[in-house]
C-alpha cells in the first residue's frame, strides 16, 4: 500500500520534541500524568543521536519541521533553544521550527528565541495556551503582559486553546476579543478529551461535542462580523492536505528525553501516549518508522480504525479528530465535529487550501 504524500515515507518529518516532563502549571487536560514517566530532559547529546538517525533514514527532506513541546519549554533556558537549533540546521539547513509554550516568561533572552522561531517563510510559529479561566487569573495575568510585550516587538503568534466550561461561560465573543486585542496571528480549539485516570477532572471541566461545534462555529461567525478574516482559524485544521496527514500521524513522531518514539493513542475513550519503540544500540529511529508498531497504528488511522460511520462519512479524512475514536459523551456530534465541518463547507465551499 502507497503512502499518502505528506507521510515520513515521502521524506516529511513534523518531530515533536518532548524536551522536558517538568511543568509548574498542572492543567487538568494534560495526559502527561497518566504516564507516571521518569524520562530526562532531552540533552543535546541525546538529541545529536536522534539527529544522526534520522540523517541515517533519509539525508534530504522535502520538509522538516522541529517543534519544541513538552510539559513545558520555558522551565529550560533560552541558551538551550539556541543550541539545539544551531545542531539542528548543522544537520539540515531547510529545518523550520516552532514552539508550544504558556508564555509565563518573557525577558529578552527569551525574546531572542521566540524571534528565532519561524518557519522559512519568516512567520512566527510560537503558539502559546489560553484556556478561559482554567487555568486561573494569574496565569491569564502572566500570559496577557507577555503577550503585549510580543506585539510591541512585532511578533504575532498563534493561540492555541482545549475549550472547557469556563470558556462556554464567557462565550465566543470573549475569546474573539482576546484573538483581537493581542493581534493574535492564528488559533486552534481542541475539544476537552478524557486522560487516562483523570475522569474526574474531564467530568469537571469537559463540554460536550454540541457544544464544541456550537462555539467554534459562532467564532467564526464572529471573526467574519469584526472583519478579522486576516486571523488563521480552525479551518487550517480541515483545509489542509499536510494537516490532515498530519492528523493520522503519518508524518509526526513525539521523542522524549529518552529517545521515546511516541504518538497520541486513545483506549477506552481516554487519551495516552503510545510509544513505538525507543532508540537505542539496538534500534534505530528507521526500524521504529518500519515497525510493526507503527505500521499497525497508521492503518488503523487511514481506515478511521475500522469505524463504519467514519469509513462511510462525507467528510472521511477531513474532520478534526486527531486519532479515530468513539465519541466520549451522548451527544448527537462526533468526536471529529462533523457538524462543523458541513458548516465551513457551506459556507466556503472549501476543504482545500483555504485560510478563514
């Protein structure tokens, strides 16, 4: 069987880094806990082995993306940043990085690093979080002054959200609001997904899947009103043939500290990180690309892991769900927001490349 285009076979690489476990904010979405995992820091040397193997599997990609993740970044230091983008452009000269960070700091050495982070285009690709009140006030305090501090320096950059009750509460107009007194250059919502042996916390927090088309359908409504159409939405998230690659895993792998090869997985309608092998003198970054491990989860992938109300879908391959899984809750959505996605095309008449 042929690979879609966007997939590692064809030489495109999205390499999540997760450069750290270590976070002081604690959000209740976060399925790092469940792992219980005792994995370093990633250190340059490590990283340097990750990037000799993955030289090792192909020397030229058509495109290479290294994005800095975790629990949370910033708990390392800036001078950190700039040298694993210094060995990473030593290896491959066309890599683009971006970063996912709660932006509870920002002094001029991190502004140094945030300028760095681009894509080749010269955009910014730094997405900080914002989840309503979830995270609570300081946390909102911290992230809006930094995030004035940004604008000053003429760097816009993405906001990325898990929508939960206390967004619902203060509606989509807020959110907009927020997207435009920080200038923000684009936005992702997830839905709020149960987390192995958190169920309490998603019983607290989580919406249902109704409710997660009804609000990212009146944002978007409400960006169209304000004119604010300059403002990447979710329809990146549908529109794009890399993001729907993108969206099976085809081209993405997660690597820790301990040179885990991972990706998201859900069992039991809660979320994990599945690892597919782990690097090491006996295995290399290309027997765990063709593993059976992995092998096996991209065909459950393409083929919606065998859902027939996925397989028979309209929208097969085009809706928002990361992995194929049951819906969590009894509303009359899917999980991959299928109402939703009627909606944009609809509207736009568009699930290609098209920006809101």
């Amino acid at each position: 069987m042929s690979e879609p285009q966007f997939f590692i076979e064809n030489g495109y690489l999205e390499l999540h880094l997760w450069v750290t476990y270590k976070c002081a904010v604690g959000c209740p979405h976060c399925y790092l806990k469940s792992m219980d995992t005792k994995s370093p820091d990633l250190t340059l040397t490590n990283y340097r082995i990750l990037l000799d193997q993955i030289l090792d599997y192909r020397k030229n990609w058509e495109k290479l993306r290294v994005v800095i993740y975790g629990a949370e970044p910033q708990t390392l230091s800036p001078e950190y940043y700039h040298d694993l983008m210094s060995v990473t452009q030593l290896y491959f000269n066309n890599a683009e990085f971006s970063m996912y960070t709660s932006l509870q700091k920002l002094d001029d050495d991190w502004l140094s690093v945030f300028r760095r982070i681009k894509n080749n285009n010269g955009l910014s690709m730094t997405a900080v979080s914002y989840d309503g009140l979830m995270r609570g006030y300081e946390y909102n305090e911290r992230l809006f002054k930094n995030l004035e501090i940004l604008n000053k320096n003429g760097m816009r950059v993405g906001l990325m959200s898990v929508l939960n009750k206390t967004m619902l509460k203060q509606g989509p107009k807020h959110y907009v609001d927020v997207l435009e007194q920080y200038k923000m250059a684009s936005f992702s919502i997830k839905p709020f997904l149960p987390v192995k042996g958190q169920h309490d916390k998603w019983i607290e927090w989580a919406t249902t899947m109704d409710e997660y088309s009804d609000f990212v359908i009146d944002i978007h409504k409400e960006l169209k009103q304000r004119n604010l159409a300059k403002i990447s939405g979710m329809l990146t998230d549908v529109a794009h043939s890399d993001s729907i690659s993108q969206s099976l895993g085809g081209w993405v792998i997660f690597v820790d500290g301990g040179l885990r090869c991972m990706y998201m997985g859900y069992e039991n309608k809660e979320e994990y990180l599945q690892e597919f092998g782990c690097i090491s003198a006996g295995t290399t970054f290309t027997d765990i690309v063709n593993g059976d491990k992995r092998k096996n989860f991209l065909q459950q992938q393409r083929y919606a892991n065998f859902r027939q109300d996925c397989l028979v879908c309209e929208y097969a391959g085009k809706c928002l769900a990361e992995v194929y899984k049951d819906n969590y809750d009894d509303s009359s959505e899917c999980i991959g927001a299928k109402r939703f996605i009627k909606w944009v095309d609809k509207e736009y008449g568009v699930l290609h490349d098209t920006k809101v």
